[in-house]
C-alpha cells in the first residue's frame, strides 16, 4: 500500500465513473483480482464482471453468459480452486466452475438483492447476505470444486465430518406457530451425480473392513442429489428408503432406527446405471462426552448383539405360528411380564424375552420419548439381555421334539 497504480483505464468495456461494487483478490494466484461493476445510477442495469492476472495491467470480461438485466454487486473465488467463482446480482446467485466463462443460477433462493458472499474456510458452506438482512446459507460447496465438464455416469463428491449426538430438548414444546430457523439434519449429507438414465440407484456404507453397515435406495433421476446418512445401522429385514421429513423432530420420535455406528472411517457408495462410485468419510464422537472409542464399540457390538437376538425371536415366533412379540412389544412393553407371576406358555416367554430386549434396546437407542444414550450398556442391560437369551433357548429346548 505504499504505493498506488490507476488500472481503471485498462478496463473497457464501462463508462468512466461506473461504481465499483467489489474488488477481490485470488485466494491462490498473485496478481489475480476480480472486479464488479454496478451502472444503475446511471440506468444501466447490466452486470460487468472482470479479472486481471497481472495487477491491473489488462482485464478479461466475465459476463457474457450472464443475464442482460441484474447488475453485479459481489463477486468470490472457491479458495480451495479458483476455476469456481460465485456471484452475487440484483435479482441471483450465480456459479460458475470454468473461471467465470460460463455461469449457471443457483436454484431455490429468493430473488433479492445480494449485498456479499463468503465461503466458511473449515466448513467450506457458502453464506449470502441479502440488501434485506438475510442471511442465506448453502451447506457444503465441496461438490463446485470437484465438478467435472464431463463427469462419470455416477459421481459422488466428498462430505464433511459427521458427529454422533444425542439430542436433548431442554424446553417445552410450544407448538408449530414458534418462529425458528431449520437445523441441519443429523449425520453427514452425501451428495452425488447420476448421468441419464433409468433404473434404481442405492446408497451403501462400509466400515475399514468391508462390513456392510447401511444400504438404502435413494433417487435415481438424472441430475444431482443431496441425501443423508444418519450415522446408523440399518434395521435388518427392513426395507430402508431415504426421505427427507418435514419435522426433523417428529423424524427423531416416530422412525424406527438402527444403532449408531462408533467412531472412524466409512465408505460411502452410490450405485446406479450399472457403475459405481465412492468416497470416504470421517465419523466422530460427541465432542462434549467423556466416551472413548472402545466404549463406542461397546455399545455398538451390544445393541447389534440385541438387535440380532430380537430378529430372531420373532422369526421363531413365526415360524411357530405364534402370534405378538412385534418390533415394538405391543402394550404392556414397560414390564417384562403382565399379570401375576412369570409367563408359562412358550408364547408368553418368547414375548416377554422380546420386550425385555427392546426395553433396553429404546433404554440406549431412544424412542418416541426418551432421547437415548451414548453410554455403553450398564451391567443389569446385559443381564437382562442374557435372561432373554436363556429365556429363548428354554422355549426352543422345551418345543423340540
């Protein structure tokens, strides 16, 4: 700054004495700047956009692909590639991923006018202020960065880290009339991109060994998609279909859920159009609980352990032709029996040998009501786990011929 050089000369295209809106330096290239234009005190209402790579010496124009109408008020580079730019109009947001040649509108936000724009260095989330004091924000940009001219029939970008937490609402409910913002929902977004087409398309998760950990089919029109991994197993036997709800709290009550994953590296695939795609995520632990890894796996290999135990009483109870004993226990699932004394017939054992599983099952995994817990099983969830067993190899003993 000791020094100052006048470029506006070098800039055609705009009458002298345009407003400037936005000058931006390049996050990676020295000499690199990007210049914005706004003539409508003049009654120009068109967007100008410029770059130089040698100080100021010479500048290319980058509106040629832009809309007549809708003048230029902010422009940034992506700092992780600086062939991504994001543009701020009167009336949009504009990407664009060949350096400004070509710029493509970001669909889903209000025509409004776009006073700035910054990329969250470690989140790598776009956020948007508007002349109205909106705030806007676009969950992770890492698949502009990536993106290709000609990408494969089937793409999946790279996702931020997902974290393991339990949700606790410390107040009461007041009703759907309460203004407030959307949380993200929980786990890790995945997005990826099929190529035209038909058919179905499913996601899969992996653990480091190759284990199968959650599959479910996800949409399979041609375009790019968003869904999301809620960090957990699936259910076994159930037909495991992504949908976004409405209600991400109601989602939390009413949805039957596998046990959370532990802590570590997961492969995420997308297969569709006979090919396959993948990438890797991380998966933490809840920053603010005292649990370790192992006490992570613990609990993991315990609720699969029970999950397991409960499939397979019920497919015995069917098997048997025996009736009740559902997923969720019907009534009186609170107690491990009703009534006075303990169940005699093999019915009422299996059926209480399967609600004393899925109370501790709700106990750690949550349920309509209680939130659940990250802790590992305590000693008498294991031992009322291991009298189900015992419970169940009595009946399967005492129905041999």
């Amino acid at each position: 700054g000791k020094s100052w050089e006048e470029v506006s000369g070098n800039i055609s295209g705009i009458t002298d004495g345009t407003y400037v809106s936005r000058i931006t330096a390049s996050w990676s290239t020295p000499g690199t700047a990007y210049a914005t234009f706004d003539g409508h005190r003049d009654g120009d209402f068109r967007p100008y956009v410029y770059r130089t790579e040698d100080f100021g010496g010479s500048w290319e124009p980058l509106h040629a692909e832009l809309p007549e109408l809708g003048v230029a008020n902010v422009i940034a580079e992506h700092p992780n590639n600086q062939d991504v730019l994001f543009l701020g109009t009167e009336h949009a947001v504009f990407v664009s991923t060949d350096k400004g040649h070509g710029w493509a509108k970001i669909p889903n936000l209000p025509t409004t006018h776009y006073d700035d724009l910054l990329i969250h260095p470690r989140e790598q989330d776009l956020v948007l202020g508007t002349h109205g004091r909106g705030i806007w924000i676009l969950d992770d940009t890492r698949p502009f960065v990536e993106w290709a001219e000609a990408p494969a029939e089937v793409s999946v970008f790279s996702a931020g880290r997902g974290t393991i937490m339990v949700y606790r609402k410390d107040t009461s409910y007041r009703g759907h009339a309460e203004f407030a913002g959307t949380n993200p929902v929980d786990g890790i977004e995945i997005t990826y991109r099929l190529g035209s087409g038909s058919g179905t398309a499913r996601m899969m998760v992996t653990d480091v060994m190759g284990h199968p950990v959650r599959e479910m089919q996800v949409p399979s029109s041609e375009g790019t998609h968003r869904v999301n991994w809620d960090l957990r197993h699936s259910i076994p036997g159930a037909v495991d279909r992504w949908e976004r709800f409405s209600d991400s709290e109601l989602a939390r009550s009413i949805d039957e859920r596998g046990p959370w994953v532990s802590p570590g590296s997961y492969t995420v695939t997308v297969e569709a159009r006979g090919s396959t795609a993948s990438t890797v995520v991380e998966v933490r632990g809840d920053p603010a609980m005292p649990i370790t890894v192992s006490m992570y796996q613990s609990r993991e290999r315990f609720m699969l352990e029970a999950l397991a135990l409960t499939n397979e009483i019920q497919a015995y109870m069917r098997e048997q032709g025996m009736t009740g004993g559902g997923r969720r226990g019907g009534r009186g699932g609170r107690g491990s029996f009703r009534g006075s004394g303990a169940p005699t017939t093999p019915q009422a054992k299996l059926a209480a040998a399967a609600r004393m599983v899925q109370q501790v099952y709700q106990a750690l995994n949550g349920g309509a009501v209680r939130p659940g817990t990250l802790y590992p099983p305590t000693r008498s969830q294991r031992d009322a786990v291991n009298n189900a067993k015992a419970l169940f190899s009595e009946v399967k003993a005492g129905m041999e011929p």
